[in-house]
C-alpha cells in the first residue's frame, strides 16, 4: 500500500511496527508479575526488520519463528526509499547496532524498533514497550537475574542478517 | 486541498503562519538543529533561512563527504535542496537525520550492487519527477538480487545463529554450565514453585490433579530431572520407536535400555508427535517411577503409582544413579505449536550425567505451547494406548519465584482482566437496561463517530492516568468490552467536566439518576432552566455546537490534563468583567453563559439575552 503522490513529487511508503508479546524471554516473565516480554520489529518495504544477539536482521513481515505478532501498530509513512533504508541500517549496523552491541537491558530490540521508527517516520514507540527493561531491573528478581540474562542469546529464528559482514568496508 | 496524508511537516508548515510563538523563543535567527546519523548525532547552529542545500555544503564539510552522498530525513521526509529548512517545520530542537551513502552508493552486501549504481542516479530524478512507477520497480528489481544475496551470504551466519538456537544440546549445555543457572536449578523449592505455579501447569494441575502429586513427591522429580537430561538418548529412543506399530509386547529388544516399560510408551511418542494436547494431558497421569508406567499407559491414577511399584528394579537403579537435584522438565521444540517430546525416562544403564538436555526457550522458538514433555518409560503398551506418554508439564518458564507476590499479581491481573471487562460490561449493561432512555442517548453518542474517536484517543491517555496495567486491558479485552469501556470512560469524563458537558447531557442523565447533582459551585438552579430550552428547542444544531464544544474540551484535556481543575469562574474572570461592564448583571446566569459557550463572549451575549427575552 504505497502512496505516490505524482503531483506532490513523493512516494510513501507505510511504516509498522509489530509487537509480540510471547515470551522473548520466557522463563522471565512469568515470574516477574505483569511483565510479559515485549518484542518488536519493524516492518517496511515489506520486510520486518529486528534486533537480536546477532545483529541487525530481515525477514518477510511475520517470518520469525515467533510467527505472526500479537499487534501490528502503525507508525506512519516514510519517504525514505528501500535502498536508503539498506544504507541506513548498514551503518546502524556498523555502529549502535552491531553484534557485538546487543544488550538485552540497554539496547535491545525495542531500542532498535524505536530508533528505526524516528528515523523513518520521526515517531517513536509507546514507552511501555521500551521501558521494559527499567520495569524488570526494578523488580528483586530482576537483578537477581541480570548477569544471567546478560549472557545469553536472544535471537529470534527465521531471519537473515542485514547490513555488511564485520571488517567489511 | 488534496487528500495528502501528511505528518508534522505539514502540518507544521500550516500551523507557522499562525504563529508559535512559544518556539520562537530569545533568538529567532539562529535555530539549533540535531543530525543524527549513524549512532551519533551532533548539534548544529542554522540560521532560520537556511535551505537544505546550504545545510548540505555545511555538513558535507563537517563529515568530510561529498554532498550528494548526503540524504537528510526529517520526520520520514527527504529533504530537497530547494527547500529552506523552516520550510519543512525544522524548528529549535529537532532533530534530522543523516544518512550518509557510501561512495559507490551500493547496498551492505557486495553482490548485487552493481545494479543499485545505476538505480541511484535515477534515484533523485524520480523523486522529482515523481514517477511512481519508476520508484517500485526498481526496488522491486533490485531487492531480489539482495535478497538472494542475502541468502547465500547467510549461509554460514545462519548456521551460526542456529547453532545458538535453544533447541541444539550445545546451547543446552552451554546454558547449563552458566552458574547461575545451576544455581537456580539447585534450588529445590525454588523449582518446585517454579513448576507448580506456572500457568499452564496450574491448567494441567486442574485437569490431572494427580500431576500435583508429582510435584510433591521429590524423588519423582528427581528422577525426572536426570531422565530427563539425556537428549541424546531421548532421541535415539523416537527414532527407534516411532517405526514401529503399535506393540502389544513391552520389551522391545532395540531398546536395550532395560525397561520393559520403554516401548510402549515410545510408541506413543511416534504418534503422539501429532496428537493433540488433550490426550497428552489424559496420559499424563503419571510419568515416573518404576511402573508408574502400567498405571500411565492406562491412564489411572496416581495411587496405584506411588503405591509399591511392580517392578522395583529399574526405579531403584534409576534412584541410584540420580544425583540430588530438583526437577527440570526438558523443553524440546520440534516444530510451531506442536508438543515436542524432550525427556525421556531412560533407563539408568543409559543415564550419562551430561548436562545437554536442559533447553529453557530463550530464543524465541517457541509458541506458547512448547512444553517440556516427559516421557515416562512406558510399561507394556496397551493398544488403548496412543495416548501420548507425555505428560506435558509446561514449565518453559522457570518461574522462580522469589517474590510470591509478584505470581499471584500475575494470576490476579490475568483474572481481574476478564472480571474488569465482565464487570464493566454488566454495570454498563443493567444500567442500559434500567434507563432505556440513557440507552437512546448512548446509542447515540455510539453513532457519533468523531466522539466515539475522542474516546477512543482519550483512552491510553486515560489509562496511563489510572495507572493501570494497560496493555493487559487494551490487548486482551474483547473487542465489544473494550468499546464499552471507551463509553463508559467518555461518560464519567464527561461527568467530571460537569460545568461544561452538563447543560448537555445532564437533562437526560440527571433524570435517570446516574449523574450526581452538580457540585460544582453553582447552587443555583435556575439557570439551568432556561439552559434547558436553549438544549431542547433546536436539538440538532444546537447538539452539533455543542459535541463540538464536547470534542474540543476532551481534545484540551488530552493534550493538557492539568487544565482540569481550573475553575470555571477563574477560566472565564475576564469574560465575566466583560459581561458585567455590558450590564449583564446576573453573576451565575453569565458563568453558565459562558461556560456554555466556552468562553466566548459574544456567544455568550446571544444566549443571555435570548434567555432574557430580548
């Protein structure tokens, strides 16, 4: 559902973010109370887009083995083209998003939808999503549990990855 | 004007002319902008004129770039050179982002870029020359080769990222010998909380109550945990059993795992695979210790389990070899949505004490029906029994919980989530029964689409207000529910906006009793009176001023709560002076005048003497 409009010399292209509310990290949430995971993507250019332990990747909208999301909001429209956005996330993924810059707390997958979704559309993402993590670290548990959870992976399957190979100019 | 879905440059760019005054602030030559780009982002002084094009030359100096390598985005929008940066509403503040192309203008990966060089060139020209066809193909062209591109590049990362999918043994024992972990694992009532207060254990727990007993026999978990260990033989034991039928005779001599309570049950496995859960939960009566497997297969309860099992050695050996650890249920995911079989009670001859098949479903592999299947060591396999030898104890979760009270919130909030809609729904619903005339007056305040919308936009603001769990209630709720919960929040809004919407609504609902008497500080009934006529006569123009009025107050509260408790009388102190001066002297008549009108004077004038029959 692109917009162009001719006469405006412009052509939208509609951003969504999906929302999966599953458990990510499942054995955390239940115990900690109301905190079901919260993760999410981006969708654009008919691809989701999404952040885990091993960086930036792609997959058709829906294609993670989470499956199909528990929302799909809608963010707005972009101008910018697949090829920018290619360029985008390449250096996004050279920089705040490498692999090796997955923090489960501090920049996660929320972080990423968020700073995709401003950069996209200039809008953000509800807060009860990216304050997750303060919600988690907030908790006993939740500390208990953070040298735990630092440590281990969370990727969803099903993706590729997005943005150029480590080294590579 | 053109149907343009626009976002906030536009509208910013219409909302200038009439001035923000608030923006413009001490220096109004010089606007500081952020540019973001590529994980950092820096401050810049423009002048307020500047056009992009000057912008560009600036920042190309400043990142050491060729300008056409640049490409601003302002709130989705690429900027153009010819525009000036006030003119896309780039005001004090905000931030625009960079992206600053690479030399050969080529995508991340090596492959298919050639085909972009040519493309971006083109690039710009369709911008401008908005050629929308000529902006889909080649995205469309070009996204292909990348994208198998990708895929032959992944190749190698994907194996990788499979290798740290939960599911593989490495992961498993990676994950094991993380101390926390083990920790956890070690601790016994921790892991017994942790299981039993899982929600679809409590689910399993209320159709088998016999699982409960399971729960608290610790050698039985125990034996389970270390069972349960040993993928590699749990998997070896499906891909003997899943070949063969059904088996009359307990033993299978593939087995060479020593039970005679293997294959029955395995094969039950091979079909249970896609069994359904139900059955699983039948079978799950009870899944270890010695023949506890009789019982099993025929789905009896666990009594006649715990009682003396028949066939004492094979427990007994099992018991020997188990360390003293709590029970974890192996978690296995073979496909979406299915059950997978992860532990298997194997025979203690084939316990090796290897640490691989814990899997706990970090990485999202699973639904939310991954559960971790025991697989009790099947005594004589009964044709009955196609059950599936899985009890499906659900602990994906380790719901350890240190903090009890934070479980029991959990179940809480889950149940007062269906008891607040159901409980909304029916206040709402015997009210509308009880007032068919309030019912006509949401019926109708339903049919109006832009209130209905308002509420609809006051709602997260109202329920981040309430403090409540509001994604639980805006996410769960049915749908009808949810649009009852919108009215009924509209309503008591409303309610609490008493001097505005009153004159509105309170003629229908003070009759019906559901709205208090005002109290706010007009006692005096009589304006009221004459409020009414002027409600009565013209009702649809009337009403539509009116739900106006209604609109912008909620649209005014949503934007500026705070703007609530202002009394009216102060809110409007000048329009009263005014008023006054012009001889109204009736001081409540003039406040509900203006309250009525919000504000306007003139409007107000026109009421008041409408009312006093000029």
């Amino acid at each position: 559902p692109c917009k162009s409009y001719p006469w405006a010399e412009i052509t939208l292209f509609p951003v969504w973010y999906l929302l999966f509310l599953r458990p990510v990290l499942s054995f955390l949430a239940y115990p900690v109370s109301s905190l079901r995971c919260r993760h999410t993507s981006i969708v654009v250019h008919k691809d989701e887009f999404y952040f885990g332990s091993s960086g930036i990747s792609s997959c058709p909208p829906g294609g993670t083995l989470l499956g199909p999301p528990d929302s799909v909001v809608d963010v707005g429209s972009t101008e910018v083209t697949e090829e920018l956005f290619q360029e985008y996330l390449s250096s996004l993924g050279e920089s705040l998003f490498r692999r090796e810059a997955y923090d489960v707390f501090e920049n996660n997958c929320n972080t990423f939808t968020n700073e995709v979704a401003q950069f996209l559309t200039g809008r953000k993402i509800p807060s009860y999503i990216t304050d997750l993590p303060s919600e988690i670290l907030s908790t006993p548990f939740g500390q208990a549990l953070r040298p735990f959870l630092v440590s281990i992976q969370i990727q969803p399957p099903g993706g590729s990855p997005v943005g150029r190979p480590n080294g590579q100019s | 004007m053109p149907h343009v879905i626009s976002r906030t440059p536009r509208m910013a760019q219409s909302g200038r002319p009439s001035g923000l005054p608030a923006d413009k602030k001490i220096s109004s030559s010089v606007t500081r902008v952020i540019v973001k780009t590529a994980g950092k982002q820096e401050d810049f002084m423009i002048a307020d004129d500047t056009s992009v094009r000057q912008f560009k030359e600036k920042l190309s100096t400043h990142f050491k770039c060729q300008m056409d390598q640049l490409v601003l985005v302002f709130m989705g929008r690429l900027l153009k050179d010819h525009d000036t940066l006030s003119q896309r509403g780039i005001l004090d503040g905000h931030t625009i982002h960079l992206v600053i192309k690479s030399k050969r203008s080529s995508r991340s990966l090596a492959h298919s870029s050639r085909k972009l060089l040519t493309e971006e060139p083109c690039h710009r020209d369709r911008n401008t020359e908005g050629n929308s066809n000529g902006v889909y193909q080649p995205a469309g062209v070009s996204h292909t080769p990348v994208e198998s591109a990708l895929l032959v590049e992944s190749d190698a990362p994907k194996t990788h990222t499979q290798d740290l999918e939960v599911g593989s043994p490495e992961y498993i024992a990676q994950m094991l010998q993380n101390p926390s972990i083990q920790q956890l694992l070690s601790d016994t009532d921790l892991m017994r909380q942790f299981i039993s207060e899982h929600p679809d254990m409590q689910q399993l727990m209320q159709q088998n109550p016999e699982v409960s007993h399971i729960l608290d026999n610790s050698e039985i978990l125990w034996q389970t945990l270390e069972l349960a260990r040993n993928l590699a033989v749990i998997q070896e034991i499906m891909q003997i059993q899943q070949p063969e039928q059904n088996l009359e005779h307990p033993l299978s001599p593939q087995a060479h795992l020593g039970l005679e309570t293997m294959p029955g049950g395995d094969n039950a496995l091979g079909q249970s695979y896609v069994d359904c859960n139900d059955q699983m939960l039948n079978s799950s009566q009870d899944p270890f210790g010695g023949n506890p497997f009789t019982a099993l297969l025929e789905g009896q309860v666990l009594e006649q389990v715990q009682s003396s099992p028949p066939s004492p050695t094979p427990p007994q050996e099992r018991r020997d070899q188990l360390p003293q650890l709590p029970t974890t249920r192996v978690i296995y995911t073979s496909s979406r949505g299915l059950s997978s079989i992860t532990s298997a009670n194997v025979t203690p001859n084939r316990v090796n004490h290897t640490p691989s098949a814990y899997a706990t479903t970090i990485s999202a592999t699973c639904q939310s029906h991954t559960c971790p299947v025991q697989q009790p060591a099947g005594v004589p396999a009964l044709p009955s029994i196609e059950l599936t030898q899985q009890p499906q104890a659900e602990d994906k979760d380790g719901t350890i919980s240190l903090d009890r009270s934070d479980q029991k919130l959990e179940d809480d909030l889950q149940a007062s989530d269906e008891q607040i809609s159901s409980q909304i729904t029916g206040n709402m619903m015997q009210l509308l029964l009880n007032n068919p005339y309030l019912a006509a007056q949401v019926m109708l305040f339903i049919s109006m689409p832009q209130l209905s919308e308002q509420c609809r936009q006051q709602l997260p603001a109202f329920l981040q207000q309430t403090q409540l769990p509001d994604m639980l209630i805006a996410l769960a709720n049915p749908k009808a529910s949810q649009a009852i919960l919108q009215i009924e929040q509209g309503l008591q809004l409303l309610a609490t906006e008493a001097p505005v919407v009153l004159p509105w609504v309170a003629p229908y609902l003070w009759g019906l009793g559901w709205l208090p008497a005002p109290s706010c500080s007009y006692p005096d009934t009589v304006p009221w009176a004459w409020d009414v006529p002027d409600i009565a006569e013209p009702k649809d123009p009337e009403c539509c001023h009116k739900s106006g009025t209604v609109l912008q107050k909620l649209q005014s509260l949503a934007e500026d709560p705070s703007q609530l408790p202002q009394a009216p009388e102060i809110r409007f102190s000048q329009q009263m002076e005014s008023l006054q001066a012009m001889g109204f002297g009736n001081h409540h008549a003039n406040l509900q005048a203006l309250i009525a009108t919000e504000g306007d004077t003139s409007a107000a004038i026109r009421k008041l003497r409408r009312s006093q029959g000029f």
